[in-house]
C-alpha cells in the first residue's frame, strides 16, 4: 500500500471510530431491523458483483455524509444529500465540523486501490452503522451514489422508531462498467426540446449511469446552435421544424449552460453537425454553400436524403472551421461528431473527398470525430469513431482502419421505432421494437462485429414524430433503462425474466419524476402513492 493509502485508510478508520464512540449513548436505542436483504430488485443496471450480509443501514435524521478531499468528491456529496432530500424530505448534512447525534454516516472516498482501476468503478460496504463508497475518481463515485439512490426504499418506515428510517441493507457491492461510452441521442433538429426538456433527460439518463447524451444539433428541418460568425444559421435556419412549429435554437451561453448541467452528473455532451447531406437549413441560411442544384427552401417534412453541402467548394470549408471551432470551443468533452449519414445526393468520391477534409478540422479543434456508418467508407484515421446505425460493411471497413465502433443498430437501439402497432408515437422502418427485443440482444456479439472494437452502445431518439417533453419520454422510457444494462452489465449478468421484475420496480421513481412512460403490458408494473398514470392498453 502507498503511503498516501495507508493514511487515507486511517482516516477513514478513525472518523468511523470517533462517530463510533459518539453514538455510544445513541446506539443504545436498538433498532430492530427486519429481515432485510441485499438485492439487485431495485438496481439497473444490474451491478458486477453483490454479496448481502442480512442486517439494515438506517437512513433518518439522524445520518450524516461525509466525502474526501480529492476534486469532485464532496460535490458528488451534496448531489446525493438533494436526491436524498427529494426523495425523503431528509436534510442530510455534508462534511460538517461538528457530529452533534449521529447515527450513521455515508462516506465517500477516493481510494488508490487496484481494484478500482477501471475510471468509472466503485465499491460499496453497508453495515449498520456506515455506508463506505470508495471509488479512484468522482466520476466513480458519482456512478456508486445512484446505487444508493436506488437502494434506498421509496417509502420510510415508521414503526422501527419514533422517526421515520429507510432501511438500507447491508452487504458489499462490487461494480464497473463493461463499456466506456454508454449514451442516447437526442434529435433536436426535426423537433426543438427546451433547455428546461434536455436537463430532465439528462437527469434521467444519469440515474440509469449513462455517461454520454449526444445532440443532433442539426439537419433539413432546423439548426438549433447559435454560431456568432454566421448568425443566419439560427435566425433563418432554426425558424422551423417539423411541422411548422416555430423551431428554436440554443444560444451559445444556453449550450455551455447544458453542458455544465451534465457535467456534474459526469455525462459527456457530444455535439453533432451532421453534413453533408441533412444540410437544407444550413443551406436556406448560406444558400452559397448549397449543393444539390437547387433553390433551398425550408422545410417541415420528413423525407431525407434531398440535400447537400458543396462539397468542392474551397469556402466551405473555411466556414466549417468556424462551426466546428465554435462548438469545440464550449464542449469541453473529447468528441466532435459530423453525421455523415444519407448523403444520397452527394456523389460518393465528393462525399469520401468531404469527411476526409472535415476529419483534419475537427482534429485541428482538438477533437476526435464520430460519424454515422457511412464514413468507414472514407480513408480516415484509427483515432475516429464510426456509429454502427445500419451497414454492417461499412462498420467493417472502419474496424480495418482501426477504428473504433458504437453499437447503435436501428433494428435494436433506436428509440424511435415503435413498440408495435398501437404505438403513439415512433416510426417503424427499421422494426418494431417492443420493450423485451429492446433488451434481449447482445452487442458484444451483434453482426459479428468485434467485442475488442466497441467503444460502447448508443440509443438515438430522433424526433420525427415527437414534439414535447411526454413524448420523448414515451418512446424513450422505459426502453433506455434496459440499454443502460446492455451497456453497463455483462452477459452474465443479463437475464429478462429477471430484468423485467427489476424493471416494474422503477415505477415509482419514473412516477415520481413525471415521467409518461410507456406502460408496456409485458412489465407488471409497480404501483406508486405518485401514479398519475393513464395505462396504455394493448
Ligand atoms: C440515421 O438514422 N440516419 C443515422
């Protein structure tokens, strides 16, 4: 052990030791816990490794956090004290000098060990007095708070004492991602969200331990990003949407303002300016940089495949140095991606020629591109990361170059298709996707594509059919919490009989957060004091 490790477990020895004898008055009130065991029942994804030890951790007024020093950790902290709140009126205290009362108290702390080596892993020890959360990184840390979060019963109770107590039970959990990159995209292009909208997912998106919400920024219908040095794009090219709607657009400060909501819930925003073809909004703006021969209009369809940038056109590309630099410069994460995909009327070496061009400006800004399938097709470098969506081929061609893939199949991962044929909403091209083939499918395996080049797995929504904050949530829950799993959980540790038990147990959050999920008739969903809900019939 290092030095600094030897230390950090003395700390933490001692700070339990000192509350410890503190509670020696207090501890003589016994609580007596019901049996209580440690399951996965209300946990997706589905953790690495669990082992219960049958006892109860008391959650009431008496509780206390108290997080390390090392960057990120005590605001790791706080966010579980307000969750902790919202969810049981509970004002928990972090890091206070004085431990007036205590009970019982939530540490967490940074931890050198090898175990938890991976980024984003954490570990979890529950006894009756103390709930230990080590992790290497805040990041890991932030992921071991919503297991608690989830652990935590929706309702106190209120006979075990004279105060109400949520009973967590005790045991270790053992827990890290099997992907790095776990994320949805959202579509803000055919329909705009709100700021206000993209937090709310975010914030579910973070319980479920996504770390990735991709925005298609752009495309036909509307562009939704204010860039200073062509003011056009958004005051004409993100006047409409589908549906002649009014549109929208973020500002830039609006943006930064996403990207921080997100980053303290460690998920990266990857922005997307998808070209060249989805460019008709780009184009009404800028009609110099048109190039499908035609006059552009805008557009509230939904047909794609009609436009495209100018590919040959030196001036295009200085005016994509100034998009592409804008955005990179307010998104602090790694990737930068260009879409790329359904450039039906761009011809194939303009198109090839293109993302070659655009690859070397989104790496002067410091970024790593991400595309749609499409182009593998293109010589580009090991670094960039191809979007598996539709062409097995094309993910192969990138493979050769040494890229890496994210699995987003529209057969399995979209959002957007629908669930069957009463569907509200969604779109059924590609399949439907009812809420059990959403989950029972394996990326590791999937088209034969590598295990060792998936980067991760992807569940796009995009918003043809959809225009408000319910219906997203219709077509995206509850299937993105079982793509939480498939991104997070391994094989093994993947079974449907048993998802989907752990699935009807999250109603009660879902519910209390608003959210108009789909009640799909396979789940036998948990009832809730919070239910709103109109059931869908099938
Ligand atoms: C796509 O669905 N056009 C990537």
């Amino acid at each position: 052990m290092k030095n600094s490790t030897v230390l950090k477990s003395l700390f933490v020895f001692l700070t339990i030791l000192v509350f410890a004898t503190c509670k020696e008055e207090k501890k003589k009130r016994v609580i007596e816990f019901p049996e209580t065991d440690l399951t996965a029942e209300n946990l997706i994804p589905k953790p690495l490794k669990m082992i219960p030890t049958n006892g109860g951790f008391a959650l009431d007024q008496f509780t206390a956090i108290y997080t390390s020093e090392a960057a990120g950790f005590e605001e790791v902290g706080s966010f579980l004290a307000k969750k902790i709140k919202s969810k049981t009126e509970l004002d928990v205290q972090v890091n206070i000098d004085e431990i007036p009362n205590l009970e019982t108290v939530i540490y967490i702390n940074q931890s050198d060990s090898l175990e938890l080596n991976a980024p984003e892993a954490y570990q979890l020890y529950i006894t009756q007095d103390s709930v230990i959360l080590n992790s290497n990184t805040a990041e890991g840390a932030f992921r071991g708070i919503q297991t608690i979060r989830q652990l935590i019963p929706e309702a106190s109770s209120d006979s075990l004492a004279t105060y109400p107590i949520w009973t967590i039970p005790t045991g270790k959990i053992i827990d890290s991602p099997q992907f790095e990159y776990r994320g949805s995209m959202l579509d803000v292009a055919r329909h705009f969200f709100s700021v206000e909208d993209v937090k709310k997912y975010i914030d579910l998106l973070a319980y479920y331990k996504y770390n990735v919400l991709h925005l298609h920024l752009t495309d036909d219908q509307g562009w939704r990003i204010e860039i200073k040095s062509w003011p056009l794009l958004t005051e004409i090219g993100g006047s409409t949407e589908v549906g002649g709607e009014g549109g929208g657009f973020y500002t830039q400060e609006e943006y930064k303002d996403i990207v921080a909501y997100a980053a303290e819930r460690h998920v990266l925003i990857v922005p997307e300016v998808d070209m060249p073809g989805h460019t008709n909004a780009a184009s009404v703006a800028y009609p110099i940089f048109n190039g499908n021969g035609k006059k552009p209009e805008l557009y509230e369809g939904t047909q794609v495949g009609k436009s495209t940038f100018a590919t040959r056109k030196d001036t295009l590309y200085s005016f994509l140095d100034d998009v592409i630099g804008e955005i990179a410069a307010i998104t602090p994460g790694p990737y930068f991606h260009i879409g790329g995909d359904e450039s039906h009327v761009t011809k194939k070496k303009d198109y090839i020629y293109f993302v070659e061009r655009v690859e070397k400006l989104v790496q002067k800004h410091g970024k790593r591109m991400i595309g749609w399938d499409e182009i593998g097709q293109a010589d580009i470098d090991s670094s960039s990361v191809s979007q598996f969506w539709a062409s097995k081929k094309n993910a192969m061609d990138a493979i050769a170059k040494g890229m890496k893939i994210i699995m987003s199949p529209a057969k399995k991962a979209y959002l957007d298709m629908e669930y069957d044929t009463l569907s509200k909403h969604g779109l059924h091209w590609a399949a439907y996707i009812p809420t059990d083939t959403a989950y029972i499918w394996t990326p590791e395996t999937y088209e034969g594509i590598p295990m060792e080049s998936i980067l991760g797995i992807e569940a796009p929504l995009w918003s043809e059919t959809i225009s408000d904050i319910g219906e997203l949530e219709y077509l995206a829950f509850p299937r993105a919490i079982g793509y939480s799993e498939l991104s997070w959980s391994t094989p093994e540790n993947r079974n449907w009989e048993e998802y989907k038990i752990r699935l009807a147990n999250q109603a009660p959050f879902l519910d209390r957060m608003n959210v108009k999920y789909y009640a799909s008739p396979l789940i036998d969903w948990k009832k809730s004091k919070y239910s709103y809900k109109e059931i869908e019939k099938d």
